[in-house]
C-alpha cells in the first residue's frame, strides 16, 4: 500500500524553524525528489515519531496530503493501473491546480484562526494577537461596507487594494502608518494562502507602501541626564519605585515589556568566562538576543532577589505616565520607550548596528536602522568636531 512520510529541513537563516518535506513509497519504492508542504513551523514543535505538530491546522493540512495521495492510489488499483509513486505523485500534484473557492473575508479569518492557535500555543503574546484581531476587523468593515463580503480571494484585484487604502485613509482618517500596516496584514492573508493552497495570486505584491519615517519623532527616547535624572530620584510612593526599577532595567537589558515579563535569571543568564550574558529568544519574534549583564542590570536583579516583580502591562505604563509627569520629561514614558532607549544609548555609545541589532534580538539590521538607528545632537556634534573649522 501507498506510505506518506514527512520530515523536516530546516531554515539556514534561522534554524529554529523549518519547511515540513514528504516522501511517497509504495512497495518499497521512494519518489526521487521530496515535495514540499509548504507548511512551516517551530523545529521545537515537530514530533518525529507520530511526524505531526501541535499545531491542528498543519496536522490537518498533512493528513489532507495523505488522503489525498491514497485516494488516488485506491483509483490506480480499481482501474488496474500499477501502482508507481512517481505516478502517484504525479497525478496528485497535477490536481493541486485546481484552487477551490475561498472568500477573502473567509481566507483572513482562516489565518486569524493560525494565530490564535499560535497564541494559544504561546508562540506570540496576547497583544501582538490582539493586534492582529483589530487588523482583521478593519479589513471585516471594508469588505462589508463595500458589499465584498463572498467576493472570491482570487478575485481581487490591485484595484481592490487602492480602493481599500482610500477607504482607511479618507473615511476613516487613519493616519498613513496606520492604513500601511493594515495593507501589511491583508499581504500576510494572502502570503497565508497561497502556503495553504488556498488561493493563486497576491494583489498586494504590486501595491506600494510608503511608510513616514522621516515624519516620526526622533526624540521619543531618555538621554543620557534623564536616565541618570530617573535612577537618583527618589519615589515616596512603592509602586511608583518599583515600575522606576523595571523601566531601568529594561533600559539596561533592551527588554521589551514581553521579554522582561517572561525572564528566568537561572534559565536566560549565561556565564562566558567570568562575563555574564542574558540569552533570551524574544517573545515576539523568537530570534535569540544576547546582551552583557551590566552591573546596574545586575544591582536590579539583587534587590529583588532574582525575581522581578510581575506588573500588569496596563498598570506598568500608567505608572510610568505618572513618573515622566512628576520627572517633567519631555516625553510620554511607555514601556517601549526603555528599549528604544537602550538601542539609542548603545549606538551613540559607539557600538556598532550589528552588535545593538544582536542585542536587540532583531532579525535583521534594517530592522534596527529604520526603527532604533536614530543619532543624538551630541553623538553628531562629536563626530563633526573634526570639521569645525570649515
């Protein structure tokens, strides 16, 4: 009888994850080439022996192969045709052509369906999942007012698209960065589909997104006295000490709110020698970071006895709002404001892009250039003193 068996090849750029291959075998004889399922997922995932994941919607993908596969062999045996793999596999792929139906409000909310199981599986934090649930809103309301609820995935057109950018833009008043990234989502639908077989095109490939970097605030980030302005003060008020303490640390650290909520002194703290290193894949994106453990990080950690306390994100950044107000910064303290500080720190401290994007944990250095590589006055003062006489 007809055999399906899949394994992994990972991913050379970041071999925690890998592409899912299949074999076909029938009376001992394996196609040459190994076909892809286009499924992708965490190595940590895959179960080698059961050749299954823990996620249900690549399960079901994989046993949709093999039914398919065997279906065609029992058709080979009841028309008296020798059973072959390569023909086998031949006749299956040919059929693969042949997209079903799908609506483009049912193919997003197919993909909200994967990252709610991703959420669900830990894999993504609940605000990047959250995020991803009022992207899928937005586009819910276009396709409804806009009566393209059962309008078919393939069927839209770039037309569609601009349509979609306007109707953001003009009747909702969103601002640009806003309607670009819901523009980002409705490509990552569609990237989603055409992995899962579910459609042939992507429209959004050919639409342009124009971001406004050069329009977002460079300042939105502690100096150097403001930093030193906060560690010195001292707070009457616990609460208000404590989010002062976390908000440092994650200055020293490039924590995001998500990694420091989720940072194990005895798991995530590494010894080099006699350097300490915090290694932590970050929770957003899983691409490890590693950062030395400055002594200042190191002082926090000790005062609580390597176990920082746990503050409700919302409440965190409320007492923040309050610090920067008594503190009279210049600027709306959030949580993220500590890690764009860091990067920010570490770059004009000399540090070169590569090493801040490891220690950032990003994935790619234009990740850190477009959103963190930003120089103070004084780093540009300082590297053009050597002009000054022109």
């Amino acid at each position: 009888m007809i055999n399906v068996s899949f394994w992994l090849r990972k991913n050379p750029k970041n071999p925690q994850t890998a592409t899912i291959y299949y074999y076909v075998t029938c009376g001992g004889v394996r196609n040459k080439t190994p076909q892809t399922t286009r499924q992708r997922i965490y190595v940590r995932d895959w179960d080698p022996v059961t050749q299954r994941t823990n996620n249900e919607l690549v399960n079901q993908a994989l046993d949709d192969i093999v039914y398919r596969i065997r279906a065609v062999a029992a058709r080979h045996l009841s028309e008296n045709i020798a059973l072959h793999p390569e023909s086998v596999l031949q006749e299956y792929l040919a059929s693969l052509n042949r997209i079903p139906y799908i609506s483009l409000l049912a193919l997003a909310e197919q993909y909200i369906s994967n990252k709610k199981a991703e959420f669900m599986a830990g894999r993504i934090v609940k605000r990047t999942y959250e995020t991803y649930l009022t992207r899928f809103t937005c586009l819910r309301q276009f396709l409804t007012a806009n009566k393209l609820e059962q309008t078919g995935a393939d069927a839209v057109g770039y037309r569609h698209i601009q349509q979609y950018y306007e109707w953001m833009a003009v009747t909702c008043k969103l601002s640009n960065d806003y309607v670009c990234k819901n523009i980002q989502f409705l490509r990552q639908v569609y990237s989603f589909g055409q992995l899962n077989e579910l459609c042939k095109s992507n429209p959004t490939k050919a639409f342009r997104l124009s971001f406004d970097y050069n329009n977002r605030r460079h300042f939105d980030y502690l100096d150097k006295a403001e930093i030193d302005k906060l560690r010195n003060y001292a707070f009457a008020a616990q609460p208000l000490a404590t989010a002062r303490d976390l908000f440092l640390f994650q200055i020293y650290t490039g924590f995001a709110y998500a990694d420091m909520a989720a940072f194990d002194p005895k798991q995530h703290i590494l010894r080099n020698g006699n350097k300490l290193f915090i290694c932590k894949p970050r929770q957003k994106t899983e691409v490890p970071a590693m950062v030395p453990l400055y002594p200042t990080a190191k002082a926090i950690l000790d005062k609580y006895n390597q176990q920082l306390p746990v503050v409700v994100q919302q409440y965190y950044n409320r007492l923040l709002g309050e610090i920067g107000g008594i503190l009279s910064f210049r600027i709306k303290l959030s949580s993220h404001v500590a890690r764009r500080s860091a990067a920010m720190m570490w770059l004009n401290s000399g540090i070169r892009l590569e090493v801040v994007s490891r220690m950032l944990g990003h994935a790619s250095t234009l990740i850190t250039q477009k959103r963190y590589a930003k120089l103070s006055p004084e780093t540009i003062w300082r590297e053009a003193a050597n002009f000054e006489t022109f």
